[in-house]
C-alpha cells in the first residue's frame, strides 16, 4: 500500500488544531507547527493548542433562533474536536456555552498529541513554507508572525497583509424602518434626523464609554478611519459635513423638509440582507453602540449582525486572493483556514478550520473536495469569505472585512409562518424569530445531506 504524504498545518489555535483533527480522522498523516512556546505572542499565555485568548465563550448554543448555535450544531455533526472539548468542559453560562479555559486547551492538547497520525513540531515557519511541503493550511489567525506574514503578502502581490480594521456597524435590512428611512440610488438607504435630533445624537457619542488600544496596537487614527466619536469631539457640526452630510437627498416621505442630517447606509453583500453604516467606524463599547445607533429616526428597532470598531488585525483580502476551498490562487499548495481567512470569532475560526481540513484531506485522498450548501452556517461563512461581497462596475470590489456568522449571510427563505399560534399577524421580534426558525432547519437538513453525500464519496 503507497503511503499517504502528511499534510502540514501551521498553527496551533483553534482553527489548526480542528483542520488537524478533521485531516486526520479521515485517515491522512498530519504535522502541526505550533512556534509557541518558541516564539511567543502579544496574547498568548501558555503553550497549550487551541488556548482562549480573550472570552471563555463560544457565545450561544441555541441552534434554532442563533446563527453561531447552528454553527455549534454543525459543528458536532461533522465530530468537531472543539466543540467535543467544548461540550466536555462547559461551565455555566446561560444559554451560552463558555468553558473552562484551561481544561479545555488541555484536553485539545492531549487528543491531538495522542492521536496516531498526528504529529506536533513545535518551531516557528519563518517565511512561506518549504516548496517539498506540498499540501499546507495555515492558520495563524491575527497575530501571525511578522516574516510568514510579509512572505505571504509579498506572494499575493497585496500591499499589507497586517494592519487595522475600520469596521462600521452592519444591519439586518428587514429590521430597518423604511417608513422613516428611503432607498436613494439602488444600494444606499438614507435616515434622516432633525436639528433636535442630531444635537442628542452627538451628546450620546460625547457621552459614551470607548474601548482602548492594547499596548502593543498602538493608536492608528488617520483622517480616512477616524472613529465618529473622535470626529464629534473636533467639533459638533463635524460628522454634518463629513459621513453624515445631508447633501443632494431628498426624503421621499417628506420631500418638503430637508433632514439636518442623514446617515447612510450602503448594501453590503449581494443576497441585500446586509447595510452597513457608511463611515461609521467607531472604539465605541458594544452595548454602548447598540443604544446610541438606535437614536437614529429608521434604526429604533435595528437588528446588528455586527457592530463597529479599529482594532489590529492580519487577515486576507480573500475574495481576490482565494479560490472556493481556500486555496491561495498564486500557490494551490497553500490553504488558509480560520481568521486570517476574514471570520471573525473562535467558533467561526474552528469552523472554517474544520472545512479547510477536509477539503485538504479530500484532495490528498484524490477527490474532488464537495462544498458545503451556502444555506449552511459553513456555507454561509465560507460564501462570505470567497465572494459574498458586493461588486460593482464602477468601484469594483468593496472593502472585504471581518464576520462573525449572522442569518444576514444565508440566502432568504420562504415558507416562514406570517401569523402566530394565536392567528395574530407577527411583527417585530416574533418575525424575526419565526424566520430564523425556518433558516436554521434549512440549514441543518441541508446539511446533514451534504455530509451524507461527502461520506459516500469518501467511501467510494
């Protein structure tokens, strides 16, 4: 029998080590390189695979009205390492499933080092791997070294491969009240807010609790993403002639009266269901975002699939660089798996770790690998990663950044009940609530079929 070549998994967090599990539970040598405790990090403690480095939550673990809780009941279908580890060393939470840090590293660590077709080297890959390593995930997330970092960008031609994210807060287009806000151009929506209302507006952002730098971030503030409460405190009428400039629109419900100010807010994926804030970058703390964004006359009842901030970050611009598996277009020899991927979250990180794992695997054992359905929460993650983006002829592609999943990326859905139990129209939440109900069977039936299928074609 010819022997299998290893496949080689760079990182040891929690998007290597489930590529790692995923590879070899389907039968195919693996060699993790982990550089800890070698070469440290900024955030790292300890030595230990797949360590928590900030919360101890992988957030909720409700699988019918939650986008991440469906992604944790995928996860377990396709035997997840982290999420058995998870599940195994949970502590209370809630509806949420956080865990003991330190048992649950430990125990990732012990399940890989035991398993016998995994390897663990633990030295840093300074620089792109070696040309004989012929089959490679890399999965070194935002802190990767600054040489495999540089070789990397200098491989895909992007100008910077690490720097800081300026990220605007993304909405639910259905929890957006367009009997306040209107559609100018095809992709733009427009709230308006008075003179009252502005002046509240800029009180709550003066007002408000914001997050600081880490040290070792440093502060990179320049005039193209300044966060919106840096530009409020340069002046009260600053954001009226800068993101929230009310020039050249007309409100379509009140044509007669021109708004003192008005937030944008632009498609930003092509299935519609997201907007984002246009220039609203912020440091802002989440909770305090959530009540202050709700100011705005459209967005009393606004649902976010993610909110704003400017923190460090090293990720891909992946929807150019990346093909549908994640392999990188100028090396195929190369796939990428977890946040330097443009996922944010440990559960997404772990996610997209586990899918990259086995489509490596897949392609070492000679077969085609087979994506998972977009109306999946992996399908969704990696449709978002490799070109859910919005295009357009004129800019070409938008800015990529970052996502968390959220049930703004799975393509809509019909048959989502309009009336409750009680034969009452459903508004509001319950709508809300009812459609997620049906997004997130879809996904799971359509899952389950889609590892059927692999499974057979695995056998084959």
């Amino acid at each position: 029998m010819t022997q299998i070549a290893p496949i080689h998994v760079v990182g040891g967090g929690l998007a290597g080590s489930e590529a790692t599990w995923q590879i070899a539970e389907a039968g195919v040598p693996v060699v993790l390189h982990e550089m800890r405790p070698v070469r440290g990090t900024e955030a790292h403690k300890t030595e230990g695979l797949a360590e928590l480095v900030c919360s101890n939550s992988f957030r909720s673990d409700d699988a019918e009205t939650n986008a991440v809780g469906l992604l944790h009941a995928e996860m377990r279908r396709t035997g997840s390492i982290i999420m058995r580890m998870g599940d195994a060393h949970q502590v209370p939470a809630g509806g949420a499933l956080a865990v003991d840090r330190d048992g649950f590293s430990q125990a990732v660590t012990a399940a890989l080092e035991a398993h016998p077709l995994v390897t663990i080297v633990r030295e840093e890959v300074a620089g792109l791997p070696p040309p004989d390593w012929d089959s490679v995930v890399i999965a070194t997330g935002p802190l990767t070294s600054p040489a495999l970092a540089a070789a990397v960008g200098g491989l895909t031609g992007e100008k910077e491969l690490a720097f800081f994210d300026a990220i605007a807060p993304i909405v639910h287009f259905d929890s957006i009240d367009m009997d306040k806000a209107w559609f100018q151009g095809a992709d733009y929506i427009n709230c308006p807010l008075d003179k009252d209302q502005y002046e509240a507006f800029i009180d709550a952002l003066l007002a408000a609790e914001k997050t600081e730098f880490k040290e070792w971030e440093g502060t990179p503030y320049f005039d193209g993403c300044l966060p919106i409460e840096v530009m409020a405190e340069r002046g009260r009428e600053t954001l009226r002639w800068g993101p929230m400039k009310p020039v050249g629109l007309t409100n379509r419900h009140n044509p007669m009266v021109k708004a003192y100010a008005v937030v944008q807010l632009r498609q930003d994926n092509k299935l519609g269901t997201l907007f984002n804030m246009t220039g609203f970058q912020t440091k802002l703390k989440y909770g305090e975002q959530a009540a202050i964004f709700r100011m705005i006359p459209g967005l009393e009842n606004a649902e976010f699939a993610r909110l704003g901030g400017i923190h460090r970050n090293t990720y891909l611009n992946s929807p150019k660089v990346l093909d549908e598996t994640l392999r990188l277009k100028a090396d195929p020899r190369l796939r990428f798996a977890g946040q330097i991927t443009g996922c944010e979250g440990y559960v997404e990180s772990a996610a997209i770790g586990g899918m990259v794992g086995r489509f490596a695997a897949a392609e070492r054992l000679g077969r085609v690998p087979t994506l998972p359905p977009a109306t999946t929460a992996h399908g969704a993650l990696i449709n978002h990663i490799t070109g859910g983006h919005v295009v357009t002829i004129d800019e070409g592609p938008r800015s990529f950044q970052p996502m968390n999943v959220n049930f703004g990326l799975f393509p809509p859905v019909s048959g989502v009940p309009t009336k409750g139990p009680d034969g009452q129209r459903l508004k509001g939440s319950a709508k809300s609530q009812a459609r997620k109900r049906v997004l997130s069977a879809r996904a799971l039936a359509d899952f389950d079929a889609w590892l059927g299928g692999d499974a057979r074609i695995a056998a084959e």
